[in-house]
C-alpha cells in the first residue's frame, strides 16, 4: 500500500506543480514558490517509492509480484539491490526517480525561463507515470511464495549493479535540452537556451556513451560469442540517441561561435530525446519480441506508448514548422577551411549515422507494414558505416588543421608532415600485414586523425586545458576504430578438444583439462591448464543451467596487443561421441546414414545479428529418403546454448562449435550407430580466439567519455559564469 501511496502522491503534486506554474507565469511569484514547493514534494515521494522497493527486495518480501519474479533468498545482496531494475517495472521508477534528481537542478537554473520549462519537463515525465500505473512494481500476489523466482542468472553479473542507472541517467537528462528547446520554441527566444543546457548533452553523451560501451563489454566478457556489439534493435535503442547527441553537441559549439545552426539544433534537440521515447516503444512494447534477445514481451503497453511518442513528435516538430520562419541563424562559415567547417562535416557524418541505424533498428515494423516481418542483416551496418567512418575521420584529422593555418602557413605545413608520416607508416604495415582496401584507407584516415589531435592536445594542454575535451574525444574515436579493424576483422580462432588425459593445441599452446567443479545454482566451473610459451596459467570457463537453455561463460587473457579469448562450447560427462568437422556443402557417413551441412546463417529470423543465433541446415539421407533438420545455437537472454534437433530415427545433432571464418561447423552425431565414439571420461570442446587490438576498442571508448565528462565541467563552468554580473563579455575568450 505504501508503494502506491508513493507513487500516486508523487503524480498528484506533479501534475499540481504543473498547474501552479502555468498559471503563476501570469499570476506572480507566489505561486511558482508554490510550484516548486509541489516539485519537491513529486521528488520526495519517487525517492520514498524506489526506497520502499529497495526495502522490499532486501528483506525477500515475495508477496510482491516484482520481487518473487526477481529475487531468492539465496541471492547476494548486491544482486538484490540490482535486481530492482531487472524487469520493465524497476526501470520505470528508476528512469523517473534519475529526472526527478536532475529536475531540481533545472529548477534551479532555469532562471526566468522556469515557470515555463519546468511543466514542459514535468509534463516529459509522465509517460513514465502512466507507465507504472499500468505495470507497477508495487502489485501483490494473492499469497506469501516461501521463496522466489531468483535473478537470471545472466544478470548476476557486477555490470548488473551499475550499468543500468547509467544508461537511464543518460536517458533522464536528454529531456533537459528538450525541455528547453520547447520553451525556446514556445516563447519565440533562441539566445540562452544552448549556454544552459550545453553542459547536460555533454553530460548525456558521457553516461550513454559509457553505458554503451559497460554493455559491450558485459556481452564480450559474459556471453562467450566473442564479440562486444551484435547491432541488435533493442542496443541499437541506446545508441542512436547517443548519436544524435553527440551531433548535437558538436551543433551547439557552432551556434555559440557563430550564432548558426539554431533550427537544426533544435531539431537534433528534441530529436534526440523523442528517439528515446521511440527506443522504449521499442523495447517495451514487445514489437522487437522476435527480433532481439533484450526486447521484453508485449505487455499491453503498444497503445499507451505510440500515443505517447506521438504526442511528442507533434509537440515538438510541430512547432518548429511552426516557428521555422521566425528563426534567425548565421551562416555556417565563410570559408570551408574553418574549425566550423570541420565540426558541422562531423554534426552531418553522425546524423548520417543515427538515422542509418534507426532506419535498420524499424526494420521489423516497417517490413511488417508492407508484409512479412524481417531483421537487417549485419552486413547492411557494416556496408554503411565504414565509409561514413573514413569521412568522419578524415574531418577529424583536419580539425586541427584550422588551428594552425591561423597562425601561419609553414606551421600547418610542418605540422602536416610530422602527421602524415605515422599515417602512411600505418598503411604500409597495413599492406604488409594484408588488410582489406577499406580497412587500409580507414587505417590511414584514423591515424591521421589520431596524430593530429594529439599534437593539438598538446599544444592546447599549455594554453587552455580545459579546451582540450574535443581532442581527446576524437582521438579516442580513431583508437576505437583502429581496435575495431583489428578485433573484428582479423580476429582467428581454432576449434580445440582437451581431456584430462589428452591435451588439445591452438596458437602455439597447450591446454589441458584439469579440473570440473560443481558449484552452486546448477553452475559448473572448468579449470584449463594453458602452456604458454615457457610458462602456464589456468583458465576458467563456466556453465551455468538456466531456464531459458545453459550459459558459458569464456575465459580470456589479455596481452598488450591481443586478447586470448577462450569460450567454452560443449562439456561432455559421458561417452557421447566426438564432434565431427564439416566445411560448408561436405557430406560425410555417420553409421548408415549420409550427413551433409548444407549451409548456415549468423543471423536467425528471430532478428539477432552475429553470433546472436545460428541455424546449421543438416541434410540427413536414410536409405532412399532425404530430410532436413536445423540445430541452432542460440543467444538468447540467458547467453548461449544450444537446441539439438532431433532425427527421425531418435538420433540428435547438436552444434559444438562454428568456425564462421572458414564456415566449417562441427556437430555432434548421438544415435548415428557410429562406432567412433570417445571414451567415458570429460571432455571439454571449446574455441580459442586471438583478438588483435581489442584493447583498443575499450581505451577509445573510454577516452571518448573522458572527452565529453570534461566538455561537461568546462561547459558547466562558463555557463555559470555567464550568469554572473560582469562576466559574460569574457566568455568567447574562454571559449
């Protein structure tokens, strides 16, 4: 009861703050002291709601249908705290408990705009309300259950306690920059807008970015597949946002140099945050459910959703139409060699971007709508992104360019030498080492951008520290991409069988199998014993059974420039028979019957990409009659297993690795009357990969969100110090 006391208080003095300040911009101060009195009051009762919770999951009170769905008694406590934002329910809460947070901040510094941008950001906020009205986490079961569901055990993961709030703290301050730019809109004044809310779509950038980037490493660390982005729809939901605002951050660096780019900032404005709207439709609406291993299922939510977003998009797109005519911009530049050029090539390259993946993530609906639902392949994302890649880069590089050609002439000339040598020097070990002709130009192209802000870095280091967020944000973009060529492109990987007697080899090591331990919750631990050159080391692999299939977790040791990357694939207990490789289109005997692995596909019709699914078409010959069976290995949300697809003569055929780079599969033969089969003793069947430059990928990122948390501070910086008196003509000094 407590619960809903909460959450209904908090809605009522909301929607009375609402009121209070709409009417007080007529009235007079009185009532927005009371308005604000009414948004304190929605604050305390959201923080006394999710509080509640919190106390719900510690002390197991299973009586609550959220908490027995995802909790036990027997779960850590750490995992019960992140267990309140592991259903659809906690993540509402969550999501407004973080904007209630950050709205008292735009209370704060809203200034005169208050009385008009607060309602505007309440109003943002209730979406979610009706949302937890529909699927509350406060709804209780008709008895007391002795214990509950638990945690999947996918999500009993560290990244678990701290990935989501950040995500969602990205989510709750994009509507921030929205809120604002509808109250621009609304009163038809465009000069303070950006200055204020400038800081939070750093700030935003910063928490999504890292979020995206905790989750591809979850997904490379947990689900054993290998890789850290799978480019399904519902991480596709996260990413274009951050896309969108990301460019237009790098829109408001123009408009505050030049006065330019208004109308386009206050499209990727609210832009931006109605894509979010749009990513939660989604996800929650259950639209994705056959298409993405995260979407969650249809739980009568569609409706509600799509008139919500429309709402939104009328609101907000509807009145820029609206006041397209009254807006006065500058141009962009009057030299195409200017830092702005450069900046609006790199605002275009990532719109570009935003709206390529947004057009691939609806490809589900937009498909449906014409016939029959389908998925984007892999390749169309890869096909697209690679040239906006180079492009952006290339822009990147010259940024820092216009810097030094203001000074003279033969700086830029020197300068442009000392980066062209490690640019071509990277082609050349490029062209040695057989890199593919796109990689080749992205190579050269991303350490060009690479050399050259990091000259600029140091150069501004001395000068102006603060200025140098932008630097490093873009060299981290070129690190990232040349960590992606790298991992991604030229990753290998062998198929390896070990027992405790027999040891298997791959890249110039051995492995042996030296121990499996049962733990607790149905989980398995398998203790490898690696020889690597002169020494050894142990990895550790796991199985976990679940509901939804078991998950392996690999095992993977770094090296400065590579990571071992070692996932498990089968654990046999028993005399079951070996695997048996087949290259595509091979056919091979297995008993009396013929066995043909006609084909496979790394993306199933269930919308996943990569190696979120595969299905091997299996072609079995009896005698006279042929027929096709399709054993999968899937990811699913519990990680990856395996689905054996079963003969008409009471055999199985289970997928026990895939090699998709020589697209060979090896699969396991039970029932086939094969008198080769291994002798009664474990054995481990698993993969080892090598990934060059993977650590790379993970230095880029994180430089890319250092980057933009130092845009924050400095932004935040000089728009306070715009507010104070005297202040403000200094500012395009310290710009």
């Amino acid at each position: 009861m407590f619960g809903y006391i909460s959450i209904y208080s908090a809605f009522g003095a909301a929607l009375i703050s609402i009121g209070l300040y709409l009417y007080g911009r007529k009235t007079g101060k009185e009532l927005i002291t009371g308005a604000r009195i009414f948004y304190y009051i929605f604050a305390f009762f959201i923080t006394a709601a999710i509080a509640f919770l919190f106390y719900l999951f510690l002390t197991s009170q299973f009586q609550y249908q959220y908490v027995f769905a995802y909790s036990s008694q027997d779960l850590p406590y750490y995992f019960k705290i992140s267990s309140l934002w592991a259903g659809q329910e906690g993540t509402f809460l969550l999501w407004i408990f973080l904007s209630a947070l950050l709205g008292l901040w735009v209370m704060r510094r809203a200034g005169k705009d208050e009385s008009l941008v607060m309602p505007i950001y309440l109003i943002s906020q209730m979406f979610l309300f009706m949302l937890m009205f529909i699927q509350s986490p406060f709804a209780k079961l008709a008895g007391m259950p002795p214990d509950g569901r638990g945690l999947n055990a996918l999500l009993q993961n560290y990244w678990m306690v701290i990935h989501p709030p950040i995500v969602f703290a990205g989510f709750a301050s994009l509507s921030i920059p929205f809120a604002f730019s509808i109250a621009a809109l609304i009163q038809n004044k465009y000069d303070n807008w950006v200055k204020i809310t400038m800081p939070w779509v750093a700030f935003s950038a910063a928490l999504l970015g890292l979020g995206i980037f905790l989750g591809g490493y979850w997904a490379y660390e947990t689900l054993g597949w290998g890789g850290y982005w799978a480019w399904d729809p519902v991480e596709n939901s996260s990413l274009v946002p951050w896309l969108f605002a990301v460019a237009l951050l790098h829109g408001m660096l123009i408009e505050k140099s030049r006065g330019s780019m208004r109308k386009s900032n206050l499209f990727l404005a609210s832009t931006t945050y109605i894509t979010v709207m749009y990513g939660t439709f989604l996800t929650r609406s259950g639209v994705l459910a056959d298409f993405s291993v995260h979407s969650f299922v249809d739980l009568g939510l569609n409706n509600y959703l799509l008139a919500s977003l429309g709402f939104f998009v009328i609101m907000a797109w509807g009145l820029l139409l609206i006041r397209s005519r009254n807006i006065q911009s500058e141009p962009t530049s009057r030299s195409y060699f200017s830092k702005e050029s450069f900046i609006y090539l790199t605002l275009l390259f990532l719109t570009i971007s935003a709206m390529i993946v947004l057009l691939g993530t609806s490809a589900p609906i937009i498909t449906r709508a014409l016939g029959q639902a389908s998925a984007i392949r892999i390749n169309y994302y890869i096909a697209t992104h690679v040239p906006l890649a180079i492009l952006m880069t290339l822009a990147m590089g010259l940024f820092p360019f216009s810097f030094w050609r203001l000074k003279s002439q033969s700086l830029m000339y020197r300068r442009g030498l000392m980066v062209l040598i490690p640019s071509v020097v990277a082609l050349i070990i490029g062209l040695i080492l057989g890199l593919k002709f796109e990689h080749l130009v992205l190579s050269f192209t991303s350490m060009g951008a690479l050399v050259s802000n990091a000259i600029l870095f140091t150069e501004r280091m001395k000068a102006s520290p603060g200025s140098t967020a932008g630097m490093i944000a873009h060299v981290g973009v070129a690190v990232l991409l040349i960590g992606i060529i790298g991992s991604t492109g030229y990753s290998q990987t062998k198929q390896v069988i070990s027992k405790r007697d027999q040891e298997g080899s791959a890249f110039e090591r051995s492995f042996l199998l030296k121990n499996v331990e049962q733990l607790k919750h149905d989980k398995k631990r398998i203790d490898l014993e690696v020889k690597d050159g002169g020494g050894y080391f142990t990895a550790q692999m796991y199985f976990t059974d679940s509901e939804g299939g078991q998950v392996r977790t690999p095992s993977i040791k770094k090296y400065l420039l590579y990571d071992l990357y070692i996932s498990p694939g089968q654990l046999d207990l028993s005399d079951k028979p070996s695997p048996v490789t087949f290259a595509k289109g091979e056919m091979k005997w297995a008993g009396d019957y013929e066995v043909q692995f006609a084909d496979f596909e790394i993306e199933m019709d269930n919308g996943g990409t990569g190696m979120v699914s595969v299905a091997a078409e299996v072609n079995i010959k009896d005698g006279d009659s042929t027929y096709t069976i399709f054993p999968e290995l899937k990811n699913s949300s519990d990680g990856l297993h395996s689905e054996p697809a079963r003969t008409r003569f009471g055999g199985t055929v289970d997928i026990a690795s895939i090699n998709a780079d020589k697209g060979q599969i090896s699969l396991i033969l039970d029932g086939f009357s094969d008198p080769l089969k291994a002798e009664a003793s474990e054995t481990i069947y698993f993969q080892v990969s090598t990934k060059p430059l993977i650590n790379l990928v993970w230095v880029g990122a994180l430089m890319m969100v250092i980057g933009a948390l130092i845009s924050f501070k400095r932004r935040s910086n000089l728009s306070a110090l715009a507010g104070l008196p005297g202040k403000s003509d200094n500012l395009k000094s310290k710009e």
